[in-house]
C-alpha cells in the first residue's frame, strides 16, 4: 500500500494577534523575527492517520510519501513528518511557487503526485491555516478523478476500500470508498504524535527529494492565477473594554454581574 | 447575459436562510443581471409554487435519488447535476453557500468546469473599473481580511459564509420553474454512506443560543465546565469551548466555537480562560457583547470584548454566578 500525504509549510498560525504583522504593500503576512513557519496542524493530523493506517495493517508493506509545493522551505520543519514515521519526503521548490493560487497549486500537485504515484491513498488537511481555503484537496480529486472523502476523523482500510467517519454537524458520518480514494483530516483525528529520538535520528539522515517544474512539465503560464489577491488588511475590532474591578477576584465578579444587569444583558 | 446561478438548499421543503443570503449577494453585487436558483433533491415535485415565488428570474429542478441530502454525505451526484447545468446555462458566476454541502460541492464544481473560485467570501462587489467580481474573505484564521479579484477569462465560483448577507427573500416573485434532467450525467457510486450518528443535545442549541459561556484551557480540566453549564442555564443559554479544552477532550467537538467549529451570534457571550486567538474570535464576530474573565490583561480577548475582568476564575466565576442567581 502506498499513501500520499500533502503537506503545506505556513507562518505559525498561533502568532499571537499583537504580533500579527502586514506588509499592506508587499500584500504579504510577515512573520515575527525569530518564529519558524509550522507544517500546516491539519496536515499532521493526516500524518498521523497514515501512521495509524501502517500500524493497523501491520505484516503489509505500507509506505508513506510526503510531498510539498513551495519554496524558502527550512528543512528542520519539513523533517517533521519524516521524524514522526514518514518513509519520504518530496518537495517542488521554484521561488515561482511562493504565492499560488487554488487552481495552480491543484496543477503543480497533482503533477507530482501523478511523478510519485501511483498511491492508493491520498491524504491532506481539511485546510492550510494561511489562506484558510479548503479547496486545494477537492481540486485534486477532481484533477486525479478520485472519489473524496472530507473532514475525516478516523480511517480504517479494507482491501480495495477505506471507512471513514466524516465529522458532521453534531454526530458524524460513516463513509466507505473504493480505492484509490482522496481523504481530508481534521483535528478531531486527536494529537498528531511526537517524534521519538530513533525518529528524528532517523529523519536526519534522510534527504528530502526534489522535484523541478521541468520535471513535472509546468509552465510558468500554467502558474498565472485566476483570483488575484489586491489587498490584505487587519480589521479593526474598534472595541472599547470596560474593565470591572473590586476589592479582590470574587468582588470583581459580583460586580460585573451588576453590571450586565445594568446593561439589560442579563 | 447569462447571469447569476445560485445553488439553493432547501429545508424540509423550503429555500434555506442561506439562499436567501445568496439571493441578496447577488442582487448587491450584480443588481441588474439575471438570477437564477437551482434546487437539489430526489422529488421537487412540490416545488413549482413554493419555489416558484422566490425573487429571482428562473428556478431549476434537479432531481434524481442521489440528489437528496448531498448525495448522502458523497457529494459525487451534485457535482455532476451542477456541472452539466453550468455547461447548459452558462452562468457568469455561481453562488454556493459555504454550508457542509457547498464546501464539499462548491470547489469540486469549480475545478470541474475549469473555473475560478474563490472560499469562504463575506462581500462581493463589481469593480466599477474592471468589471470584474472582486470578493472579500477573512485569512490567517480570521487574522487577516483579502480582497481577490476574478479574471473574468471563465466562469467563477463564490463559496459565501453564511450569515455574511441579510437575507432580502420576499414572495411574490414568479420564477420560470423548470426541470433539467440529470440521468445521463450520474455515474455509478465510488462512495457509499455506511451509517449516520448524530448527538442531538438537549436544551439551547450553541448556533441559535441568545447567550452562551464558553470556556478555554485557562479551565484546567473537565469539571469547570459544570459551573458553565450552571451558568449558562440560569441564562437560558448553551456552553461552548475553545478548541483547545476540545483537543484536551474537556468538552466535545461538537461544542467548538470557531473557524472550524460553529458560527454563534449570541447577544451575549461570556469567555472563561480563552485567550481570544482569531480563529477563536472567527466563529463569534457576530456576537454583540462579549464578556471576558482572563487572568492575562494582555490577552487579545480584551481587544473584542465589551466587558472583562482580569483575575483568576476560579474566584471571580463563583462571585459572578451566585450573584446572578441572586438578582
Ligand atoms: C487552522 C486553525 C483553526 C483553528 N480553529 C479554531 C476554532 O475553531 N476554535 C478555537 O477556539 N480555536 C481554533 N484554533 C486554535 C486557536 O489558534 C487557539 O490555539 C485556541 O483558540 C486557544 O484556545 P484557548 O484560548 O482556550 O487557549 P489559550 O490560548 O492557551 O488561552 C488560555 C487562556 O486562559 C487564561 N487563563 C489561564 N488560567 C486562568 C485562570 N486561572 N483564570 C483566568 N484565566 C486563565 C490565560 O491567560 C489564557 O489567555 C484553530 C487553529 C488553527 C491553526
Ligand atoms: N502547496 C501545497 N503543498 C502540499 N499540499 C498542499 C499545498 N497547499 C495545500 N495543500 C494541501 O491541501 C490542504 C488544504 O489546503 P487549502 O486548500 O490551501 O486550504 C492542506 O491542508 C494540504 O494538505
């Protein structure tokens, strides 16, 4: 059995919003000197879950294939996947590759993974946290004419097909689909796991293979975006906060009680 | 000009709130172009006077058994029956609500036609100069607002948040109603529903609750959710949570608030040891007055709330509800 699993490098998405910063110029987010870019979390949850693919077909050959398109990618984040279990690491790296639309990226991916492939399972993450799409995945299901299964928080394989419970709006979904089939993780998959010493160790000694746009056969007309970003901008909240305070914690909480009553909030 | 195509959703036989939303999308952006609204499902056969009055110019039947209820949870069916009326109709932009339903189908029907699309979007607009469609959308977990401009080279899909657009849905309005056939183009399944579980709760639910108290990983643990829980009923509210005392597995998914979690709107919302993270604040932009009780000043929850005391919980959340209970 062969799994993909695409993952995206971002900014921390846990940047504290005070030290969220714009270039309105550039229409770029600018990362806080000194904080590393993040694998996308939702793409570590569906690390995770090929991890548990492999552990639960144990006595099968399962081999797990990581692939990237970007660039400026640091090498110690990327490993992450790697140093978790992954048996491969595959990035596109073109500087051209920086700012990518949906529909270039669907391009640039499924032409790696169509280089890479055949896979029996392609996994992602419900969504990348910078531009908070979701879209890239289904692009590639319809790119790789596969059937698709989003929001996963459990997945179990048969021989030709995969159970998957899809988190709905309070409950879930249980869903089969045949092989080779398209699965989006979300973080009700639980914790990705962390790297052990004997896998980081490992990890250290593998080297990430890369693959070039001429590899793939892209073109730079096929990277032209169709949506063109004109303007990024932080909104205002514009909120004034009355603070209540009293003689101590319990005070201050009778108080603010008071006043929400004062308010008519309550 | 072949205008404007809506994806519908219905509710036990009625247009859902979110078309009404997308009709008002599309009357603000394109207030002179033609509207039309397709509906999804096995037997439509009700709909010719129901559906008949919305206010647009033609409503489309599309009907087949996979066509209920997303194709159970598959979406492949929808996908298709789109697709082949998008071909047929040639729309200039389509509308789909960024529901369950139009996550899954909406980017799926733009890469299928070749198109653009675009997620997620909270305003959409023409651009007076360009003529082209720009739309408006939050990034970076709420962090950020974008506005993106179509091409304009091919048809266009816009995934709308819902509750972004008041719905404008008056009746009175008389649609062309007519069916398009779908036969031909649904194949055979690759997917299948297995089994569906879902756990109502009793009481208020999160999304239509008129208060609701959250809270976050300044909890600590599972049990202070019960003094939420008290609170919360005394103000005929629901409880909610962050995404972090969910991933701890203090509370269910199901009570997240959030980019990925529910959208509320309440008139009141009260935080507890949630630091106000923007994919936290994502989910509750709409909510009129938030409260905060956070032990951190600095926390960013301070910068949305109306109301906040800094102090530890533990001592002000017992003052607080005893003191409610007593007014
Ligand atoms: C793509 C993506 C999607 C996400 N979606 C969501 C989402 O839908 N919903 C969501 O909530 N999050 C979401 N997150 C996570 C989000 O970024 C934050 O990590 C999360 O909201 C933090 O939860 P918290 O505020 O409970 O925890 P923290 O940020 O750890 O805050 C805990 C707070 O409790 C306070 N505190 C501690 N002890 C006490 C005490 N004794 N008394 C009073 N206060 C105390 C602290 O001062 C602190 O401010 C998402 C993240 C990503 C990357
Ligand atoms: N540049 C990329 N390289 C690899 N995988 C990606 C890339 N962009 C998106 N993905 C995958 O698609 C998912 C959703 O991304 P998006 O549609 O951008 O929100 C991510 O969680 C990844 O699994």
């Amino acid at each position: 059995m062969r799994i993909a699993v695409c993952v995206k490098q971002v900014p921390d998405p846990e940047t504290p919003p005070s030290q969220f910063k714009i270039d309105e110029a550039a229409l770029a987010v600018v990362s806080p000197p000194g904080v590393p870019p993040v694998v996308n979390g939702f793409d570590l949850n569906a690390v995770e879950a090929a991890l548990r693919v492999r552990e639960t077909l144990a006595g099968q050959e399962v081999e797990i294939t990581v692939l990237s398109v970007g660039t400026g990618f640091v090498m110690d984040v990327m490993k992450r996947p790697l140093s978790m279990g992954a048996d491969r690491l595959v990035l596109v790296d073109d500087p051209s590759l920086a700012a990518l639309d949906a529909v270039a990226t669907v391009k640039v991916l499924a032409a790696a993974i169509r280089h890479t492939g055949p896979f029996d399972i392609v996994m992602c993450g419900r969504q990348a946290s910078d531009w908070d799409q979701a879209t890239v995945p289904l692009g590639l299901a319809e790119a790789l004419d596969l059937p698709c299964v989003t929001l996963a928080r459990s997945v179990q394989v048969q021989d030709s097909s995969v159970t998957v419970e899809r988190v709905i709006v309070d409950g879930h979904q249980v869903i089969e689909a045949q092989l080779p089939a398209l699965i989006t993780f979300s973080n009700e998959l639980g914790e990705p796991r962390y790297p052990n010493l004997r896998g980081i160790m490992a990890a250290s000694r593998k080297t990430p293979e890369t693959l070039t746009l001429e590899d793939l056969e892209i073109t730079a007309s096929d990277l032209e975006p169709a949506l063109k970003l004109t303007r990024l901008f932080v909104p205002e909240s514009g909120q004034e906060c009355e603070f209540i305070e009293g003689e101590d914690d319990a005070d201050a909480g009778r108080r603010l009680a008071v006043r929400l009553r004062e308010a008519k909030l309550i | 000009m072949p205008g404007i195509l809506i994806v519908g959703e219905l509710n036990d036989g009625a247009p859902s709130p979110v078309t009404g939303q997308l009709i008002a999308a599309a009357r603000k952006a394109y207030p002179d172009v033609t509207v039309a609204v397709a509906f999804l499902g096995d037997d439509l056969s009700f709909g010719d006077a129901a559906l008949g009055a919305l206010p647009v110019d033609d409503v489309y039947l599309l009907e087949h058994p996979r066509l209920a209820d997303g194709d159970a949870g598959v979406f492949d069916a929808p996908v298709a029956a789109l697709a082949a009326l998008c071909r047929e109709i040639d729309p200039e932009t389509v509308l789909i609500g960024r529901t369950d339903f139009g996550a899954a189908v909406g980017p799926r029907l733009a890469f299928r036609l070749g198109a653009a699309v675009a997620q997620d979007c909270v305003d959409l607009a023409v651009n007076p100069e360009t003529g082209r469609l720009a739309v408006t959308r939050p990034v970076y977990g709420g962090g950020a607002m974008a506005v993106f401009e179509f091409g304009g080279a091919s048809t266009q899909v816009v995934l709308v948040r819902p509750g972004a657009f008041e719905s404008s849905v008056t009746d009175g309005g008389s649609a062309r109603v007519q069916k398009f056939d779908t036969e031909s183009v649904i194949s055979e399944p690759r997917a299948r529903l297995v089994d569906s579980v879902s756990e109502p709760r009793a009481g208020v639910r999160l999304e239509d609750a008129e208060v609701v108290v959250s809270g976050g990983r300044g909890l600590g643990g599972p049990e202070p959710f019960q003094q939420l829980e008290e609170l919360a009923s005394l103000l005929s509210g629901a409880v909610g949570a962050s995404r972090a005392a969910c991933d701890a597995g203090w509370m269910d998914h199901s009570f997240q608030v959030g980019l990925t979690g529910k959208s509320i709107s309440p008139r009141l919302y009260i935080t507890v040891g949630i630091s106000g993270a923007s994919q936290h604040m994502a989910g509750c932009s709409s909510a009129r007055n938030i409260v905060a009780i956070n032990k951190d000043g600095e926390a960013n929850i301070f910068k949305e709330a109306r109301y906040g005391v800094v102090g530890d919980w533990q001592k002000i959340l017992p003052a607080f509800i005893a003191t409610v209970r007593d007014l």
